[in-house]
C-alpha cells in the first residue's frame, strides 16, 4: 500500500485503521471499544482494553526469548562509566524496585514524582512506577525547587525519587538539597524521598523522610505488573518554561503503546535487535517516548546517555558511541549537531570512526537550518531526516515512514508529510483554511490518533481552552507555516515567533534560514525590536564557528545583503550582533521569548530550564546597546 492509500485509509475510517494497529501490542484484554468521546470534549482510544506499559517494555520480551539481549546501554562520559543491561536484568531491578515501592504503600492510581539524572536507576524508577500503574511525573533534574514546589503542590506525590547528584561537564550539581527545599515550600508533603547515592557527591540523608536506593529494596518481594485500563494515566510530564499554575499533560497507557509501536516501526523504520539512540534526557517527552517506552517495547537496544556532545573528551563523543555500540538509528536536536560543528567545522573527529552501523539520523525539537542540514548529511553520508512533534503528541506528527518500502522524499525546510491519524490543515486568524503555500496555524482536525495527550492534570476545562477553543474542531498546534501542493508541511516557527515590520507579517524562523547559511555563522536567533517606524524591525544575534576571524562590521553587511536577496527589502534585516553564546533550555531550544523582552527591555523571569544563567547578564546589555541605537 502506498503512503497515499494508507494515510487516506487513516482519514476514511479512523477507528478501523487503529483499532488494526492495535493488534500490534500484547493486551491482557483486548478493547472491546476503540475510540470513545470525554464528557468535556476530548477523546480516548482503546479505554476498556487492559494492558501494563511494564509488561510490555520488559517482561514480554524475557517471555518471548529475548531475556539475554541488551535492553539499555549506559554511557556516561560524565561519570566514566558504562553499563550493557539485558532484559532480563532489567526486570529483575524493575520488579524488584515496585516490590519496595509496594511495600511502602504505593499502588495503582497513586502519583510518584522522578527527579533524576540519566542514570540506569532513573529508567527502573519510570518503569516501576508503571508496573505497579503508579502515574510517574519525571522532572528535569535541576529545575530550581521553586518550580518543583509548583509541581509536587499539582501532582501531590506519594514519594518522590532522586539521587544525590548530577553532573554537567566538569560541574556536579547536588539534587538532594534542591529536593528538601522544594518539599520545605510544597504545601503538600511526600511521605518518603528516595535517594540513589553517587560516588561523585553522596547526599546527607533525613532519617525521618529519606531512604537509600539500596537499603530501600533490600528483603522486598518482587513485584507483579498489575494491569490497567487503557485510559488509565501512565505520566504526567509538565511542558517546559511553566509559569504559575503548571500544565501537566497526561498520557495514558492504551493510545500511547499503539502509537509508540506504530512509530517506532513505521515512522523510525526499527525493527527488534536494532541499537537505538534517543540523544535527550528523560525530563522531556523524547526521553519518555523514545529513550525508554519506545524503544524497549519494540524490543530494541537503547542508549542510555549522560553527557554532551562536545566534551568528556571532545567534539567526536557522538562518533564514538554511534561506533562502539553499532547504533543503526538515532534522534537529537539540531542543537545538538550546530554545537559538535562549532567545534569542529571540518568534521575532522568524525573520521576516526566506523560509523557504517548508522542508517540515518532524525532531529526534532527545533527548526533544522539548510546549513546544518548539508552539513550533517554530507559529514554521514546517510539521511538526515527532519520531522515535527510536540510534548503534547507524544509521537511524530509529520515524517518520512522509513520503515515503508518507499518513504518520503526530504524537501529541504519541510518536516515531511503528515503521519497517517495526523490530518492536518493551515487555517486562517478566522478558521478557513488557507490555499496550499499560503502561510497560517498549523492546526490537526479532530479527532487526532491515538498516543496523543487528551486532559491537562487537575484540569480538563484548561486542555480545551489551551488547545481546542481557538480554532474549534480543530487541534491548535500554536505553530505557524504552510502546506505544498504534495502535501509537505512546513513550519515556520511559533505563532509568537512572527513579527510585524510596517504591517508585513514575517517569520523570524526564515530570516534564521538565511542568515544561518553565512559560512562565518554556527548559530543564530532573529528576533523582533519594537520601532517607532515600522513598529518592529529584526535583530540577528550570530554565533561565530570556532576559529572564524571577521570583522563584524563586514559580516553585518553581508547578512544584510544575503536577506535582502533571499527575502526582500521589506524585511528591513539590517542589524547582526555577535555574541559568544545564546541562551538556551537544557533541551537546546534557543529562549527566544526572553531575549524579545531583553530587547524591549521589559521585565522577565529567569527561565526554570535555562541551561546556564550567567548568559543572561552577559547578552544583555549588548542586545539592550544595540537594539536601543539600531
């Protein structure tokens, strides 16, 4: 069947397409209902079938042979060690770590918060949790306790699970005390703290709330997957940069192991015994789908990585796991690449090795420049595949399906087409839809496919004005950009991301384009300046690859010229600054929202996932100088 047969196939009877791909996971009983409607408008697939997301992703592979192959690889450049953990041991510390959860009055339906570095421990807490059907809500480690507070008070956590430390490059960072005064701040109180201790930096423990990883475990009765509805919630995971009452968008477990496997097998194009790299960390939604359920339920050998790319010892650590581990396909943001070629601008590490295991390469999270894209792909030599999602999705929204026989072609600046469930559509400000090319919301008609959040935790009535009121009928994915006559999606940035120079509407994102492709630049942010004129103009903030010698007043002039070609006049592009570094969340995503303020010199708070604060004080005053004087 083609993409086009299959994915119609998708739009003309929704529920018979995935009520098929269903049969795809071991049920403990199959649902007798596909899709059903909520009582506030959403929707839920597969809610009376029975299922645990453990079983699943551990026990069902020991059952059926697989107990002796390697389930995770543990590479942790940052602490110097490393760990190959088959299935079979994977579910003894599994069953083992529910067993002491159990024993501490843990059960089905209770709320555990996970605040852990990307350590082996973290992905058997995750897993635990979901054995018991527990409902996990994993925070970044070293989120200030402030924003923790904010979470434990939504999620109200039975106990929370942590360790002693995580470690940035040469710095460590202690968890512990972080995780005290968030609890001193929580109105609510978990009952117990459970601390994995590491050598690098042991934490103090509380002996009237604190108990130790090992200690905790010891005696303990292993214990059973204990099954669940399908619309049960597996995770709570909060969106990123939150304020005040946070959004904790919930997954359950039915829709999210169809929608795993189908993507795992269809979008990523894995197969059981294939290595897996998922280049994030378990604090984002990559990390939940495809560091740890994805990857274990399709039977494959996952990566399990704590460290950067450009350090512990260089610029050529991504080689050298892709090469030591046979990794066939991996995941990363495009972040993730433009820091390695900063680095090393030649690729020069990459030739010291065999990286032929690798089939190709996705990157998500962020808008992959044409430079970084050539780039890459000519460093590999395999494809580099972008593709769209969102926290919210769980799962790919638009992609090449590299596990079909013919998959889309790559267009450059295109995340591919539309996933099969995934009917998407660019509507207008009033909720028509636009002609093919026009640029407006990238909006996904209801009813979306399973594997999808449906419900905000605690709060339904804000899941539907966040994402359904706007445009109604509709799923508003608060991204801007537009469709080809193929069917190609293009995305152009956040809504938020669009400025307006003397009534144009013009995106910061194709600027970037631009602007990135300067051999000179590494990276770059465009963002908007308010002017008395033309009410904004744009404001270039470039990055220079290591060793690049320019004077800025030359590379000013011709990023000016290089926009004004590949955009036109009416941008008014006509002021680069460069700066040593842009701030950025520990995911790599550029807070461009931020520096809009900076430059407007209005009032911010300091994100809760910046990656480094000192780069705020550091860029400020030179956007504040430079955006001030034009």
């Amino acid at each position: 069947m083609s993409y086009q047969e299959e994915y119609q196939s998708a739009l003309d009877n929704t529920e018979a397409y995935w009520a098929g791909q269903a049969d795809r996971i071991a049920w403990y009983k199959k649902p007798e209902t596909t899709l059903t409607k909520t009582d506030f408008g959403t929707y839920s697939w597969y809610a009376d079938g029975e299922l645990n997301s453990c079983y699943l992703a551990v026990d069902y592979h020991v059952e059926n042979g697989r107990g002796e192959q390697v389930a995770l690889y543990y590479d942790s450049p940052a602490s110097d060690r490393k760990e190959a953990i088959t299935y079979s041991q994977l579910q003894e510390r599994v069953a083992r770590f529910a067993g002491a959860l159990k024993a501490k009055g843990v059960e089905k339906g209770d709320t555990v918060l996970i605040y852990m570095p990307m350590i082996p421990e973290a992905a058997v807490a995750m897993l635990a949790c979901a054995r018991l059907g527990a409902i996990h809500s994993v925070v970044f480690g070293g989120f200030a306790p402030a924003e923790m507070a904010v979470r434990i008070n939504d999620a109200s956590p039975k106990m929370i699970l942590t360790a002693s430390c995580g470690i940035e490059f040469e710095k460590k960072i202690a968890y512990k005390p972080l995780v005290d005064q968030a609890i001193e701040l929580a109105e609510h109180k978990p009952s117990h703290t459970v601390v994995c201790q590491r050598d690098v930096l042991p934490a103090e423990l509380n002996q009237a709330r604190d108990l130790d990883w090992n200690a905790f475990q010891e005696g303990v009765e292993p214990a059973a997957c204990v099954p669940v509805k399908g619309s049960d919630p597996l995770y709570i995971l909060y969106t990123s940069g939150t304020t005040g009452q946070p959004k904790g968008i919930v997954r359950d477990n039915g829709g999210h192991a169809v929608a795993l496997s189908y993507a795992l097998n269809n979008v990523y194009g894995m197969k059981a015994g294939d290595v897996w790299w998922g280049a994030s960390d378990i604090g984002w939604v990559v990390g939940h789908s495809f560091i740890v359920y994805g990857p274990l339920m399709g039977g494959c050998s996952a990566i399990f990585f704590e460290g950067k790319p450009i350090r512990n010892p260089d610029a050529g650590t991504f080689w050298r796991v892709i090469e030591e581990y046979g990794v066939n396909s991996m995941f990363c943001a495009p972040t993730a690449f433009r820091a390695i070629r900063k680095e090393d601008p030649e690729g020069d590490l990459s030739k010291n090795y065999d990286l032929s295991s690798l089939n190709w390469v996705f990157v998500a999270g962020e808008k992959l420049d044409s430079s970084t894209y050539s780039w890459l792909s000519e460093l590999l030599k395999v494809p580099v595949i972008d593709h769209w999602w969102q926290t919210e999705t769980g799962w790919p929204m638009t992609a090449p399906m590299m596990g079909w026989d013919n998959p889309s072609e790559a267009r450059l600046g295109s995340t591919n087409k539309p996933i099969p469930g995934y009917d998407i559509r660019v509507l207008d400000d009033e909720g028509n839809e636009v002609d093919d090319g026009k640029p407006g919301n990238i909006c996904v008609k209801l009813p979306m496919p399973p594997g999808v959040a449906w419900s905000i935790w605690n709060n339904n009535e804000r899941y539907v004005s966040s994402y359904l009121d706007a445009f109604p009928g509709y799923y508003h994915t608060g991204d801007g950009g537009l469709k080809d006559t193929d069917g190609y999606v293009y995305i152009t940035g956040r809504t938020d991301d669009v400025i307006n120079v003397s009534g144009h509407r013009l995106s910061t994102g194709e600027m970037e384009e631009v602007v990135s492709a300067h051999p000179a630049v590494a990276e770059c942010a465009v963002i908007g300046v308010n002017d008395q004129l033309k009410g904004q103009l744009p404001l270039g903030l470039i990055v220079l690859k290591a060793g690049v010698q320019i004077d800025e007043a030359d590379l000013e002039a011709e990023l000016v010229k290089m926009v004004r070609e590949q955009v036109g006049a009416l941008a008014c592009f006509r002021t680069a600054l460069v700066v040593e570094r842009l701030p950025k969340t520990r995911s790599g995503k550029i807070l461009r929202a931020v520096l809009r303020k900076i430059a407007a010199r209005e009032e911010y708070k300091m994100p809760s996932t910046i990656d480094d604060e000192s780069i705020l004080p550091e860029i400020t005053p030179l956007i504040e100088a430079r955006s001030a004087n034009g």
